[in-house]
C-alpha cells in the first residue's frame, strides 16, 4: 500500500490568485495526483469542478423529512385518504403549478406577491406553484363538465406552495387534503357533508368534541347584517378583513383596524358580541335586539342544522358569523376547525363557492368544499400524545434476524427474503458474532418484536426465537418458522 502524501503547494500555479495544492488518492493499484485549488473566496476547485465549502440547509420555511417525520406524514394522510374514500368520495391530483392568471382572475394582480410565481428562461408566460387546490379542481370541473356525475365529490393530497413568513403552524411548503363536492344544488346537504369528512378525520385520529370545534359561518348573512348597519358592498372586504382578526383585537385595536380601512368602528365592537351564537336560530333575534335592525332568515344555516343533525356531528359544531375566510371567491357557508385551547391557527377551513367554476369556464355549479392541512394537525396530535402509539405499530419490525456465527451469516439473506414475501417486516444484522447480546440490542433500538437467532441449532434443523417484550425464547424448527410467527403476530395484536 502506498505513502500518504500531505497536501502541498504545487509548483507553476504561485503566479496565480488561488492557491493549488497537490494531494496523492492511493488505491491498491497506482497512486493518482490531483490538483485541489483554494480560490480567493475560500472555495475548492478540484480540477474543473467546484468543491463547496458552504453548509446546505432546506429553503426557509420548507422541511425534511427523516424516517420517523414521514412515517407521520405517511400516517397522516392515510388516514385523510381511508377516510375520503369510505364517503364515497374520488381521488383526483393536479400539477404543482399552473398558469398565474388561474390565480389573479379572482383574487387581483396583488395575490402574486403571496405566491411562488415564475417564467421561463427565454419565455413570457408567467405561471405560479399552487397555494391551494381549488382553482385547479374547479378548472378541471369546467373542462368536463358536461359528462361529469352530479354531483361530483373529489379529494386530493399533495403538497402546496405559500410564499409568506413561515412561523408556528403555516410554513411555504406543506401537504393537504381536500375534499369537494361540486354540482349538488342542495347546498345545506352538500356543507354538511364535507363537514362530516372532516369530522371522521379528527375522530379518526383520536379527537373529540371536547378537543376541537367546527365553527361555522355565512358570508350572505354577514353581508346583509353589514348592509342594514350603512356599510356599502365596497366596504364589505375591509370588514370581513377586520373581522377575521376579531380574537387578536380589543375594541382600541378593532377602532384603530376600522380608520385605517376607512370604515365606521362602533358596528364593529358589537359585532364581538353577536358573532358567536349556538344556533341560527339566534341570529334573526340577536340583530334585532343588538343592532336593531331586521335580517333575512339564516336559511341556508338552519338547513346546514339540519343535516349536521342527522349525520350525528351537531355537538363537534357551532355557529360563528366572524369566520368569513379570507379567499375572494367564497359566496355563502364558511367554515373553520379550531383547536379548543387556541394555542394553533385553524386546523381545517372552507366554504362554499359557487361561481369558481362558472368563472373559469364552465357552466353555473354549486360547489363546496374544506381543506386540512398536516402541519397544524401533527402539532395538535403531538400535543395530545395522539402520535406515539400509531408510530410504535407503523414502525415496528415484525422480526429482526441475527447471525451467532460467521458461518451463517449468509443465511440471512434467503430466510429474510422468505419472510418478506409473506408480507413481514423483516431487518436483520449485517455482521455475525458469538456476543449475540450485542446484536440483539440492534434488535431492541429497531423496536422489533421478536428476534431470530441462527447458531448452533441449525446444524439440526433448528432456530432460536426471543420474544422482545417478554424476553421468553424457545427453539423451535425452522421450517416452523413462519406459521409460528403468524400465531404469536396475531396474539400480539389482539392483547
């Protein structure tokens, strides 16, 4: 084996403004020389490629994700897809990106500036990475309207774009579901429904009444409050901003919020107080006796009652005429999910939008739908313990194999191969020893739940299978092998 030579200075490049230096590669065959260059600015070059000395860190605001965060993530939206598909409902997927003008059509040139726009080199067509889903479903609606179920009821997972300041529970990358039902023109059915998708998600995961609350609105009915109190349809969106920041605001903060928008305030205090009722049923009382002034009947709501009524969810819901949402294209219910001790943004939120798909193309649609997406509900489930014993039966190996002797250890390989196509989870060590106990602490840090040893007891057919949890072993045949694991799998998930 050759010498190993330090990195010196070469001789004919001192005339140059990096400096080269000249390190020997010894291989078991010949010994190579290559150049390695320190540019002025710190840099490596070796040879004519660039060796960086920078540290690479993901994109603000985005995350990676180890075995144990997408196993989360894997679980998360497992639970999201079984679910949607039990309510009858088809998965459908979208580019990552469309063109810009998807976007501004209905929300104004101003919402570039939120999202992660681009064009392409040499080219002027400007398109955006997708914040949200919607416009892309109601554009695929509009294409295929006409031949297209009625109604339609479509979900989706993948990931979506945001370009703001990240912080606790909204970053620029994030991975959502949503659910819509597009064409049933029995509005009141079709909200109680996707709430009702939402509802079975949150219990499925383990949470309850207790824990989460579905607040729902009503855009119509906030908007004709707001015309009876002198508020001009101009003003309507400066309110509705306004209003949706209502919990962070006291009345000094909603005054100082109302002159900078332009708008009368003293509405907008009482408002604090009317918002929250228990039922539709108060609204028409509650401006009455509040405002003094009369307001259409809550149809739509005491329909959407109804049914949440029917559908066994009423107790996961109230009623909130301050969940407005932001998006320019909600016409009538909005609804939002919040965590009951306020520490997270919303969970989940939606509405109804009825003229997307028009406006895109289409024909007039009702449509409705709620989006959730993981980074608030991983941190709700992780605040309520709800992740660590999913995660402990995801992960687990089901058998870890492990070689007493060198002799063995290319028994594994075979053995495992059968084991897996069984559908086990099955990992085993690459080394062999006669110190079993320290491949068996591989065994534990995987977590596996029995361990094979091959030894000895192959010379006569034989194997040793440990118990992890109760430490108990026995040696068994190893033609055995799989019927005996099946049975003792099968007790570990009954006890």
């Amino acid at each position: 084996m050759g010498k190993r030579v330090p990195l010196t200075p070469s001789l004919g490049r001192r005339d140059e403004s990096s400096v080269c230096l000249e390190a020997s590669r010894t291989t078991s065959t010949h010994d190579s020389l290559h150049s390695l260059c320190v540019a002025p600015d710190g840099s490596l070059h070796c040879g004519h490629m660039a060796v960086s000395t920078h540290t690479f860190q993901a994109p603000k605001g985005t995350r990676d994700f180890y075995p144990h965060d997408l196993a989360v993530r894997r679980y998360i939206e497992s639970v999201w897809r079984e679910v949607s598909i039990n309510h009858g409902f088809d998965e459908i997927d979208g580019p990552t990106f469309e063109h810009l003008d998807l976007y501004t059509i209905k929300s104004g040139p101003g919402i570039e500036s939120e999202l992660f726009s681009f064009t392409r080199s040499g080219g002027d067509t400007k398109y955006a990475l997708r914040p949200e889903f919607t416009p892309t479903l109601a554009r695929m609606y509009a294409a295929q309207a006409g031949s297209l179920a009625k109604p339609t009821k479509w979900f989706s997972i993948g990931p979506f774009f945001r370009a703001e300041r990240p912080q606790r529970g909204r970053l620029r990358e994030h991975i959502q579901l949503n659910v819509d039902i597009v064409g049933d023109d029995n509005s009141s059915r079709a909200d109680a429904e996707v709430i009702a998708v939402a509802v079975a998600v949150l219990d499925r995961f383990g949470l309850t009444p207790k824990d989460v609350r579905i607040k729902i609105g009503h855009r119509e009915v906030l908007s004709d409050l707001c015309r009876r109190l002198g508020y001009n349809d101009n003003e309507l969106p400066k309110i509705f901003s306004i209003l949706d920041k209502r919990d962070k605001l006291d009345d000094s903060g909603l005054q100082r919020e109302a002159d900078k928008a332009g708008v009368e305030w003293q509405p907008l205090c009482a408002f604090k107080k009317f918002l929250a009722v228990s039922s539709p049923n108060q609204i028409k009382d509650f401006a009455t006796k509040t405002f003094n002034v009369t307001v259409s009947d809550p149809t739509d709501l005491l329909s959407t009652e109804w049914y949440l009524d029917r559908l066994g969810i009423s107790e996961w819901c109230e009623y909130d005429l301050g969940i407005v949402r932001g998006l320019a294209y909600y016409t009538g219910a909005v609804f939002e999910i919040h965590e009951v001790g306020g520490r997270e943004r919303a969970i989940a939120g939606g509405g109804r939008y009825n003229n997307l798909v028009e406006l895109l193309g289409g024909p007039a649609t009702a449509a409705v739908g709620v989006a959730m997406g993981d980074v608030v509900i991983r941190l709700v489930l992780q605040d309520k313990r709800l992740l660590e014993a999913v995660l402990e039966r995801s992960m687990r190996p089901d058998v870890f194999l492990i070689a007493a002797k060198d002799e063995v250890i290319d028994q594994l390989y075979p053995l495992s191969s059968k084991l897996r196509s069984v559908g086990l989870h099955v990992r085993h060590s690459y080394k062999a020893t006669r110190n079993v106990g320290k491949l068996m602490s591989e065994a534990n840090k995987a977590r596996a739940r029995f361990a094979v040893i091959l030894g000895k007891e192959l010379d006569e057919g034989n194997i040793v299978l440990k118990d992890l949890r109760s430490g108990e072993q026995e040696e068994i045949a190893r033609e055995t092998l799989i019927e005996v694991l099946r049975i003792k799998l099968a007790a570990c998930e009954g006890g």
